[in-house]
C-alpha cells in the first residue's frame, strides 16, 4: 500500500505579514498511523522540498505525542525537507491521497490545477480522499465524473467558522471552509468545536481539525481494509 501525501508551499497569512503553513500535527498523526501499519508514504507540495510550517503549530500549547515523535525522527524529518513536486504525481501510483490542513492550503492547493486533478483523479478511481481541517478547502473546484462539484451531496465537515473566528482569521482567509462546503451542496455536519470529528462518506474521508487528523487517517485505513 501507498499512500500519497500533500503539503502547501504556501508560508504568507494573507495581507498581516504573518506566517502561515502546514499544521503539524496534522501532518505527524497520519504520517505514523500509515507507518505503523506498515503503508510506504510518500510527500509532495506545489514547489516541492520543505514545505512551511505554520508557526503556531509549534507552540508548546499545540504539542501533541506525534508532533513529540517527530521531533526525535530524523528520518521523517528528512522526508520532510525533501518533498516532491505535486504536478509530477502520477494518481495511479497511489492507493490513497490525503490532505493534511493549516491554512496554507486555502490559498495554494485549493486552486492548484494539479492539486484539482488528483482529487478528481483519485475520487473518480474510487480510491481513499482524505482532507483534514482547512484541506477540505481543497475541494473548492473539484469535480465529480458527472461535472458537480465533488461534495455536492455527500456528507462532509471541516474547519468550522466558529473556529476561524475562535482564532481571529475570519477576514484574512480567501473564503471560509463551512461556507464553501455548504456552497457547493455538501451536507455539511460539525461537533463542538476543537472535538475529534471523522466523516466517511462512500472513498472520501473529511475530518474537522487538527484533533481530527489520526482519526482520519484511521478512517483511510479502514477502507484500504489495512485498519
């Protein structure tokens, strides 16, 4: 089993001079749930190499016992340096795609042309879609085979706007991940917010943030008949 991960190369937080990125433990849970099952993972992003980190996902506060594993694993941390370039992705190579959040993703992997495609590619080959937290915003312009958009009827979730608000970015992200999944006909359900929350619905997994990612990754699992 192969399981094909994709990073944002996007570090700027819109207009505020701030940074922004991949969130850790977004990556660092998945990243372990498919290893310890003994699934090969394989890491790419729009520019390829090291993919930026959102600062805040690093804080103390934010720590969790895989962003700690990680630290102490040269290996992952060098697969990590070293990404490769998404519009190089062959889709039929991978049993599995998953997307792991921050907020960088909303400004370059949700209008990636080659982020697009694999999402197509993959959901359209009935193989697992994962997309956690602000990944689901990766959907924004995904298509189904019959030319809707991808959520359009499927039950779905992701970072909720009382999150976003929750951490003051209502007015600096392009478009807000509840709104858009409502938009474009996903049944769009939450949890309390910060809670661990999973939809499985048919080949496409969507979790609703940072403590929903191993979770996730668990639900891909599953359907690979690997969990």
């Amino acid at each position: 089993m192969k399981v094909l991960m994709v990073l944002t190369s996007h570090d700027r937080l819109g207009d505020t001079g701030k940074k922004t990125g991949f969130w850790l433990e977004e990556f660092a849970a998945p990243y372990y749930v498919f290893k310890d099952a003994g699934v090969d993972v394989a890491l790419v992003s729009p520019k390829g190499g090291q993919p930026p980190l959102d600062p805040k996902s690093d804080e103390p506060d934010a720590q969790t016992a895989a962003t700690e594993r990680f630290r102490k694993d040269p290996e992952a941390q060098k697969a990590l340096a070293n990404t490769g370039k998404l519009a190089d992705v062959q889709a039929s190579e991978y049993d599995a795609v998953f997307f792991p959040g921050g907020h960088g993703p909303l400004w370059d992997l949700a209008e990636d042309h080659a982020a697009i495609t694999l999402i197509e590619s993959t959901y359209a080959a009935v193989k697992p879609l994962a997309v956690v937290c602000h990944a689901p915003g990766v959907l924004r312009h995904a298509k189904g085979i019959d030319g809707a958009p991808l959520v359009q009827g499927r039950s779905v979730t992701g970072f909720t706007n009382s999150e976003e608000a929750a951490v003051g970015l209502t007015d600096v992200v392009p478009f807000l991940v509840e709104d858009m999944l409502k938009a474009n006909g996903g049944h769009y359900v939450k949890k309390a917010d910060w809670t661990s929350h999973v939809i499985t619905d048919g080949n496409l997994v969507t979790g609703q943030n940072p403590a929903s990612s191993e979770a996730a990754a668990k639900a891909v699992l599953a359907l690979l008949g690997t969990g």
